[in-house]
C-alpha cells in the first residue's frame, strides 16, 4: 500500500487523471491524500467532486478556501464571484449529493507523524489542539444549521487566536487558519492580502511554518493554497500547489518514500485569483 497527497485540484480534471496514471494508483490497495481545494477555477469541478466521492475510503481530502465557498454558495448564503467556475456543479443533478458529502469532509486529518491540511496550523496549536480546533468547524458543518456558520465565515478578523473566543468569531479564525494563511507575525497574527512569493513578504511578516518554536514542528504538515510558494519538502512540512491551475505541474508526494510524481498542465485556465 502507498499514500499519496496531491496538490490542489481546482477542478483539473484531466490532469488528475493523468496523474494517477502516472503513479499507477489502485484504489484497492492505495490511498490518496488531497490538500482541498478541490474545485473552482478550472473547467472540470464537477467530474473531480463526483470521481473523488466515488472513491471512498480510498481518497481523504480536507477542505480548501475554494471547497467551502462552493459551499456557502450552494447554501444560497454568498455569490458567486468573478472567475468562479462553478455553474455546471450548481446545475448538476445530483449537485445535493455532492454538497451533501463535501460538507462531510475534514478541515485536518492527522495520522502517522503528518498533518494534512489546505493552508498551514497556527504557530502556538499543536498538532493535538489543531486536531480538537478542526472538529469543532467540521461538527459546524455537519449539523442541521450549517448554513449559519457558512454565512458568518467570511472576513479576515480576528486575526489572531485566543482560547477566549468564541461563536463565530472562533470558528472564523479557525477556518482561516485552516484554509486561507500563507504568512504571520512570531505571534500568530495572520494576514490574508499577500499571495506572492516568499521575497515579496510584508515587513514583520513570515510563512507560518517559519515561526520560530513553532508548536507543531515535530509532525510532517502536508499543504497546499500557496501557488507562488511552489514544491516545498523538506523536514517538517511538504507544499504542493505547484499551480497546475496557472500551468504548472500537478504534483504527488508518495508519503512512504518522498519520491515526486509530476504531470504537466493540458490546458492552463487560470488568469487572476
């Protein structure tokens, strides 16, 4: 058996795909570990929900900022916004089954020494509070008022974590630690504009996996989210979103042995975020 995390969708389908070809996936005997990110902005988010659901125990994916807009959108309690890629899903006749089941993924899987997870962990969380901090928004999620927590998700404040937060204003942070940060202060306040490369960081400003002390340095933490980051492994931390979206590679990491799979973009669809 192998495990394999695989960098951001996006509805790349077909690159999809091609990549499992490449590592020679059996869903019978392996095991596919997606960062999110799933859907929006490339052409195919609907065969990539269907085929991802179809694959049961065989695929774990955690949620992406794109995954929950989808979503809030499909709750009817946010808009669609320009790039969005979206409409075929929406329209599709099974589009409640979809939701239904990808309101019923992770915000973070744990197992083994890794941490799977769309964007990163807040430098003072260990792996064991980000674990219990992740259940909270997928129980959010999960329940009858769902809705209600999707509408309130949206903004940028607090910026920082206290364990004295609470209602919406905690999950919001949570959820943007989970799935929206690139960068921090040493204290953990985050900062959402930036999306560029690691040179162009804002002053007093550094990527969270870089903050000194870091709670949970001693797991692997396996993310996506940060296009401009690129392919990262190293101790501590593997970053996959090479930017297939943007036409770059679709990148695999088998988690066994660290070896790279890559495929090249077919059709590059992305022009701005």
């Amino acid at each position: 058996m192998a495990t394999y995390a695989i960098g951001d969708l996006q509805g790349c389908y077909n690159e999809f795909r091609h990549l499992l070809e490449r590592i020679d996936f059996d869903p019978a005997r392996d095991r596919l570990w997606l960062v999110g990110d799933l859907v929006n902005r490339g052409p195919g988010s609907l065969e990539v929900l269907r085929f991802v659901r179809a694959l049961g125990d065989a695929a774990i994916t955690v949620l992406g900022n794109h995954d929950l807009h989808l979503l809030a959108v499909g709750a009817g309690v946010a808009d669609l916004s320009r790039g969005d890629t979206l409409d075929e899903l929406l329209r599709a006749p099974d589009r409640d089954e979809l939701l239904h089941w990808l309101r019923r993924q992770r915000l973070l899987h744990a197992e083994g020494g890794h941490v799977l997870v769309h964007a990163g962990l807040l430098p003072s969380w260990t792996v064991g509070q980000a674990v219990a901090l992740a259940h909270e928004v997928e129980q959010a999620l999960r329940g009858d008022d769902y809705a209600s927590f999707l509408s309130c998700m949206y903004g940028n404040k607090p910026m920082g974590w206290s364990d004295e937060l609470t209602g919406c204003k905690r999950l919001r942070v949570i959820t943007n630690a989970f799935t929206r940060m690139r960068v921090c202060t040493p204290q953990g306040e985050m900062e959402f504009k930036f999306k560029g490369e690691t040179h162009q960081i804002p002053a007093g400003y550094l990527p969270w996996f870089e903050v000194p002390g870091r709670a949970s340095r001693d797991a692997t933490i396996v993310v996506g989210h940060w296009s401009a980051l690129g392919l990262r492994v190293m101790p501590g931390l593997i970053a996959l979103d090479t930017g297939c979206l943007w036409g770059g590679p679709l990148s695999a990491v088998r988690l066994e042995d660290g070896a790279l799979f890559q495929v090249g973009c077919l059709t590059p669809v992305a022009q701005d975020w």
